[in-house]
C-alpha cells in the first residue's frame, strides 16, 4: 500500500494474504549495514536503491498462521556506531479456530437429572470467540469461560442435567468472531439421555421357599437403556446372574427369573440388582426368604345383607409360598354340607339364609402345599353391614324398608316431643290464671278480667278505635298476656243494620 508504519504493528491480516514491508537508510558510507530480523532470525540484506540510499525488503506471500505475531526488525549499522539503529514491526491477524471439540471422552450417555459439567475447547481462533451453547433449539448459558495457554486455546464449561425428552438430541458448541460473521465454527454430539434401573416395588415380599423343592422368583425394573443383567445376592453373600428380558406392552421395563434349589443358608434377606450403561440399581429390589408351608388360616367376618341373604368376608392369611384359594363349606344343624363354595378373594354372598335356622360354616385355605386349619363360623353372629359392603346388587326392597322405618322412629319421637310442649303451655297457664287476681272465674268455667276503674287515664263511656278486623287488643299496662279489655263486633251506630258497615274495616267498642 506505500504507507509508512508508525503504529508498531502491521494488519490484522487474514489467511493467505500478502504482506510487503520495505525499510530505507539514508548513509553514503559504503561500510554501513542494513538487513531485516524475523522473530531474531536474519532473513534479508538491503542492496543501493539509489545514490545515498541502502533499501531492504522483505515479501510475504500467502500468509499462513505462521505469521501471527512474528516480529520483524530492519537494524542499521556500522563501524563508527556500536549500537545499532533499529525499526520494529508486529504482524496482526484474525484467524478462524483450527478445531472446535466438545470434549466428552466418547462417553455421551447423560443420566437424566444428574449434573455433568460438559468442556467446549476452541482452539487457534484469533481473537478469543464468544462461545454458545445450544440443546436442540433451546439456547443454554454456560458456567465457565476461561482463556488459556496466551489465547491460543478458549475454553467454555457447561453444567448440564438433561432430561428423557432431551434424548437425541444434538448438544452445539459454537464459536463466533466477530471479524469472520459469515463463517460459523461448531461442533455437536448426539446426547442418549436415560437413567440406570429403578425397581418397580416399594416393599419388600416375602418368598416360602422348601428344601428340595424348586423355587422362582420375578425381579421387574425399569430403565433406559435396556439392562445388561441381573445380580442376585442371597443372605449368605452367594451371587447369581441372570440374563433380561421385555416385559411386553411396557416401554422401557425388564424383567429376569431366578430359578434355584432353596438350601438352609438361603434363609434371609434377597437383594435383585439390575446394570444398563449408567451403572447399577441404587436402590435393589428386596425378598425376604423364610421356611414355606401350607397356607394360613383366613380371619372371616358374617355381614347382613338384607332382606334374607349373608355375606361373608375373609381376610387371606400368609399363602406359605404359593397362590391361594379360601373354601368355604355351609352345615346344616345335623352338620352335613349342603353348600360348598371357594373363592380367589375370600368374598362369599349367600342368599336365602333362613334366620330361623342355626347354620355353621367350616372356612380355610389351600395351595399346593396343602390345606390351612380350618376355622368354624356362626352364621347367627352377624355384624351389620358397613356401607362400603353394600352394592347395587341388593334388592330395591330392602331400601324401602329401611327408609320406612326410619321414618315411623322420626315421627314417634316428633309426637312425643310435641306432647311434652303442650303439658308444659298448659301447666304454665293454669299456675299465671291461679296468680292472677285480675281474672274472675265465670259460671261456665271460663275466665274474664274485673274492669281496672281505677287508672284515672281511662276515659268513661265509648271510645271509638278503626283497626283491622284481625286485630288483637293488648294491654299496655300489664306484663300478662290476657288482654285488658273486652272486644264486641259491631258498628258505630246500634241502630244501622249489620251490613252497611264497611268490608274492609270495622268499628270496635271497648
């Protein structure tokens, strides 16, 4: 360009760019000295430009990465100066990164929910670059972001803890200069995000297990991906492996069988532990090993079903090991069986119980082990039926009549009540009348109150008062509540006819 330096540096350059720079000394003495210096290292000697002037030039071509920083110096010297004169020059670049890598160690398994932290390492990128993180669409912030090794090397960590639904999905790191924008610089990696096995039982069950007698036990987890086996660890510290299956209609849950001949040290505790690519089964599933048998006996209860049937309701013992059905056998009073009935579940419905007869049934379990004992229940001792053992099957019948009866209870105890009250008014009334001595009794047995002539604010003779024909007449001076004064219908005028007073109200003579 013909421009002269005087910044101390030169550029920034870009890749394959050509770069001249030429360095003139004024001297006329045929001794003096003039060459250029690349990063210490003499590269080119001037030559006469012309008369007085020594020129040396220095051309680079296709500039590489090499070039970044390098520092050039033109010295002039000669044997009259001991120190020689000197004019510097740096060379400035924007470079794009050589490698952007997210560093995982080919470990891309990410166990949802677990924190990881994730290294993007952009390296040779000039200046350092921004760095963002992307998870499919979603833009994440990283942690960290540090500089290394004079710039050459940027680091960017991020602390990730995916989730299922971020599985395969493709995890970016990219690098932005800012002097480079139509160029983009990123690396990405498919994440497989699942979780190591979870069993599916909170509690622990119980195995009957008998010497000499084969014995299968089912471990089901779930887990993503798909277990590589099963261990199974008895109380004695003895291990067995099995292989895994599908449980078929359940995504992401496998099942093993352990299938062994019991032994005496086998009694204990069982511990099933299943291992996929994120590690083995925290929390194992559990079994507890005891000595089987016959199954327990069940504990039975009889509920009324009105209007003539019976429930009975059994509550399963201990199966001994295996699979269990509750019998159930109906005895008339001379103790044949008339009746017998089994059930899964111990739920027995028996319809068409006379109360009248004095029926007893014989309850108890079996298995392939054998029978339990066998328990005697009365069927007289009925305990009333709870509303959650009442269902739609019951006769609509038996609902009337238990509304009838409690409606007659109600009604019963509504008479009564009113019948107290009404002793008690009548009580109250005879004691007021019996104090009262305003009140003289009359020939007929009824009562009427002696005229008060003596209040001097009462006015003699008529008094003339409209009021509703409904009204009641109080009296104002006495706390009892027998009115104070007499009422006679008629109109103002004795001699008028009965019907030419008017409809809507009436006179009223005290």
């Amino acid at each position: 360009m013909g421009e002269e330096i005087k910044r101390g540096y030169v550029g920034p350059l870009s890749l394959n760019s050509e770069l001249t720079l030429i360095c003139e000394v004024d001297d006329d003495q045929p001794d003096t000295l003039v060459y250029w210096r690349r990063n210490g290292v003499t590269i080119e000697r001037a030559h006469t430009a012309r008369a007085g002037v020594l020129r040396a030039e220095v051309r680079v071509r296709n500039a590489t990465r090499d070039e970044l920083d390098a520092h050039y110096e033109c010295l002039a010297q000669n044997a009259d100066v001991t120190e020689p004169l000197m004019a510097s020059v740096v060379v400035k670049m924007y470079l794009p990164p050589l490698q952007v890598e997210i560093r995982l160690n080919n470990n891309f398994d990410f166990e949802a929910g677990q924190p990881r932290v994730v290294d993007c390492v952009v390296v040779g990128c000039v200046p350092p670059p921004a760095i963002t993180w992307h998870l499919g669409d979603t833009l994440l912030r990283p942690t960290v972001h540090k500089e290394l090794h004079d710039g050459n090397y940027t680091v960017s960590s991020l602390t990730l803890a995916p989730s299922l639904r971020d599985s395969k999905h493709d995890l970016v790191c990219r690098a932005h200069n800012s002097h480079l924008p139509t160029s983009v610089f990123e690396d990405k990696v498919t994440l497989n995000v699942g979780y190591r096995p979870i069993c599916l039982t909170n509690r622990e069950e119980t195995v009957g297990a008998v010497l000499h007698e084969t014995e299968t036990v089912t471990c089901v987890v779930e887990a993503s991906p798909k277990p590589l086996q099963f261990s199974w660890t008895f109380a004695d510290s003895r291990t067995l492996y099995t292989s895994v299956k599908n449980v078929a209609g359940h995504h992401n849950r496998y099942s093993s069988t352990l299938t062994w001949m019991p032994r005496n040290s086998d009694v204990g505790l069982l511990l099933c532990r299943a291992t996929n690519a994120f590690g083995e089964q925290k929390r194992p599933c559990s079994y507890t090993i005891t000595p089987g048998g016959p199954p327990h006996a069940p504990e039975c209860v009889v509920l009324r079903s009105y209007p003539n049937a019976v429930r009975v309701q059994c509550q399963k013992g201990w199966d001994g090991g295996r699979s269990q059905i509750i019998h159930l056998e109906l005895l008339n009073t001379d103790g044949t069986i008339f009746q017998n009935v089994s059930n899964g579940a111990g739920h027995f419905h028996l319809p068409d119980i006379d109360d009248n007869k004095n029926l007893t049934a014989l309850v108890y379990a079996s298995s392939s082990r054998g029978r339990s004992e066998t328990k005697t229940v009365h069927l007289q001792t009925i305990t009333p039926l709870s509303p959650s053992a009442v269902t739609e099957d019951l006769p609509i019948h038996s609902w009337t009549r238990w509304l009838e009866v409690t409606a007659g209870a109600v009604a019963i105890a509504a008479a009564v009540a009113a019948t107290a009250v009404c002793i008690k008014l009548l009580k109250a009334k005879r004691e007021n009348s019996e104090l009262n001595p305003d009140l003289v009794p009359r020939s007929d047995g009824s009562f009427h109150r002696e005229p008060d002539f003596a209040r001097e604010e009462r006015v003699l003779g008529t008094t003339n008062i409209t009021v509703n024909q409904l009204a009641a007449c109080q009296n104002q001076y006495s706390s009892t509540p027998v009115p104070s004064c007499r009422v006679l219908v008629g109109c103002g005028t004795h001699s008028l006819p009965q019907d030419a007073c008017p409809a809507s109200q009436h006179s009223y003579y005290v």
